[in-house]
C-alpha cells in the first residue's frame, strides 16, 4: 500500500559533504579553478593557505581578497605578503571592500563572470579570516551561480581568551564594552542578502548565535524588538557553541555566562565545527517558530556556523539576518597561531540546492 512522506532535512543532510584535512601538496597544475577568494586581516592564519597553494602549483583565474573597513592598519601588515602569494597563483589579483554599499553588486558580477559555461568552473574560499558578515555576503552569492564550490579553512592554535584570562575577571567580559576581543557596536542592520519576508502582525523572533562579548547580540535583539531585552519570553533561542577542542570546552558555559543566558531560556548546544549539526539545529529552532513568529537571525559564532546560516537562509528566505559591526577588533587578544586546516568540497551548487529545494516535499512510496 502506497504512502505520503515528508522529506525532512535530516534527509538531505546525509548527501552534504563532511569537512575533511586539507592536503595542499595535492593541488598541483593542471588544477585551475576560475576564482579563489580569501580575505586580508590581522592574523597569522590570513597567510596560511594562499602561502601552502602558492608553493605547490595551485593555479586560479583570478584572486580577490576582502578588506575591512575595521582594523585597517592591523590588517594592512599582511597585505605584503599576501598580495605576493596571490601574484603567484594568479595573473590577475582584485580587492572587495565588503562593507561598502557596492559590495554586493561587485560579489555578483565577480562570481557570475565567466561561471555560466556548461561545465561549471571551481571557486575556492578561503573563510580562514574572512568575517561572518562577508561569508554570507560572498555565499549568498556562490549560491545563486552555477560553480563548483569549495571551502577551505584553517584552525588557529589559540583562541582568546584563554581560560587564564577569562577566569582572570569572568563578569568584565560582559559589562565593559571596550574591553575583550572586539569593542563596542557600531551599525546594526539587516542583511541585504537575506532581508526576510515578515508579516506585520506576527510578533517577531530571534535565533542568535552569540559571541565572547554579549553587546553585539544585545543590539540585534533590540533591533528585531526592544521589548525582547527585558521580557525575552520563548522568542530569543540561543545556539551557544560546544568548542571543536576538547582542551577549549569550558567557553560553552563562559558564553553562556557573558550572554547572560539563563536555565529558562531556550538553548541549544551546538558544535561550533560542524557545519551541518548547526544546520540540523537551526532547521529545529525554526520550525517551532514559522507558523507564529517572524523569524530572525543573528550569527555572531564560528566560522562553520556562520557557513550553517548562509545554506539555512537559503533554504528558509523568509528569514532576516541582523548584522551587527564592532567598531574595532582587539588585534592583540585574537587567535594566535595556526593549527589544522580543513576543506568541504560542495562540488556542484546546482546539485546542492536541488537536494535543499527537496525539504518538505511530499513523496509517494510503495
């Protein structure tokens, strides 16, 4: 007897690709991707795999790297350096200001130029150092072409604070704005990628996935609704982040404690590393929320799960991303060294997004 079944995520979850170790030493020519993109900052990882794929061949059509309205003079020691590994990749090297208003126009016309042939061309990210902000600005763009997509990123040795130092003075971390690893607010906003589609009369909601320093996520709930700071109810979730590291799992509870999320409030703990737990857990937080709330997001975490929120957003656009910008990035107290690096290889977004687009389709089986 036939039956109807509903294609949930969890599904489609099992054809995405895991993160595996990056092995540079297997880039060699004829390998040629038609764009590779990373991002200039301040620390030592900025240099990590441009300088790996400059020394073994690796050969793209174009370089583009992000720089940063923030931090201008911290990140402009690596510029050097990076503009000569990129030199060595590519013939032609270009630079997005990814703040800007014309950021987006220039994702767009960058990642669609020349990816429309038959036999999709390969784009290479390196989300190393690139911001939260600008993986969903350069994602949401890759997401809407025809290119072969591959992610790569690189661990550093030492994330701050160290336990040292948060358990120096745990309650500063929360109350002083100008102290920690980024300082103060300066432009909350909406994301022009995924502005959402919320109904006037639905009370409104929010997703947060918070940081080391609480002000950002303050200022996100206060734009989706003032009222949720004080009387948060059901409709601030929280996806406090469980550390790759075994050596790094007390920040679970110090981000609880900075955010000030209490016992009542509805949490969930989600790996920080894997990109489709995230994925997994946002889908859950969203579906008690839809048919009631305009739904918000605000993705201040990791690296992969701002990746989780990008492919999240795609697949629910009725969904709006806040942003919210430091005013500067304590150079000094970011992460320090380089340990492992890592690469996901989606291969065709066509063939990702068609997998996507199958969610919550009804099926007939015998």
């Amino acid at each position: 007897m036939s039956q109807l079944r509903v294609i949930e995520l969890a599904e489609i979850m099992k054809v995405l690709p895991d993160a595996v170790p990056f092995h540079p030493e297997k880039e060699g020519p004829p390998a040629v991707d038609e764009v590779f993109i990373c991002a200039l900052g301040f620390e030592e990882r900025c240099l990590t795999i441009p300088s790996q794929l400059s020394e073994v061949g690796y050969h793209a059509s174009r370089a583009v790297y992000i720089e940063y309205a923030t931090n201008r003079d911290d990140n402009a020691v690596n510029r050097p350096a990076l503009e000569e590994y990129l030199g060595r990749i590519a013939s032609s090297i270009q630079v997005i200001q990814i703040e800007s208003l014309e950021a987006p126009a220039q994702v767009r016309s960058l990642l669609n130029s020349g990816l429309d042939s038959e036999a999709p061309r390969r784009v290479t990210f390196d989300v190393s150092v690139a911001s939260n902000r600008s993986v969903f600005r350069i994602l949401s763009a890759l997401l809407s072409t025809g290119c072969n997509l591959r992610l790569l990123y690189s661990e550093a040795s030492v994330y701050h604070p160290t336990k040292e130092e948060y358990a120096a003075d745990p309650g500063r971390w929360s109350r002083d704005e100008g102290f920690g690893i980024e300082h103060g607010v300066s432009e909350v906003a909406a994301g022009h990628e995924y502005p959402g589609r919320h109904l006037d009369p639905l009370p409104n909601s929010i997703i947060v996935f918070p940081s080391f320093k609480p002000d950002r996520a303050r200022a996100a709930i206060n734009l989706v609704d003032p009222a949720l700071l004080t009387r948060p109810r059901q409709a601030v979730k929280w996806l406090l982040g469980v550390p790759h590291l075994p050596e790094d799992s007390w920040r679970l509870e110090a981000m609880r404690a900075i955010n000030e999320v209490g016992p009542d409030a509805p949490q969930f703990e989600v790996s920080t590393f894997d990109y489709k737990e995230s994925l997994a857990t946002l889908e859950q937080a969203y579906l008690s929320s839809q048919d009631s709330n305009n739904v918000s997001l605000a993705p201040f975490g990791s690296k992969m799960q701002a990746l989780a929120g990008c492919i999240f957003c795609h697949l629910h656009p009725d969904v709006r991303v806040i942003f919210a910008s430091p005013k500067s990035y304590d150079a000094s107290l970011y992460s320090k060294g380089v340990k492992a690096a890592w690469e996901i290889d989606f291969g065709p977004i066509s063939t990702m997004i068609g997998h996507l687009q199958r969610v919550g389709q009804i099926v007939i089986e015998d």
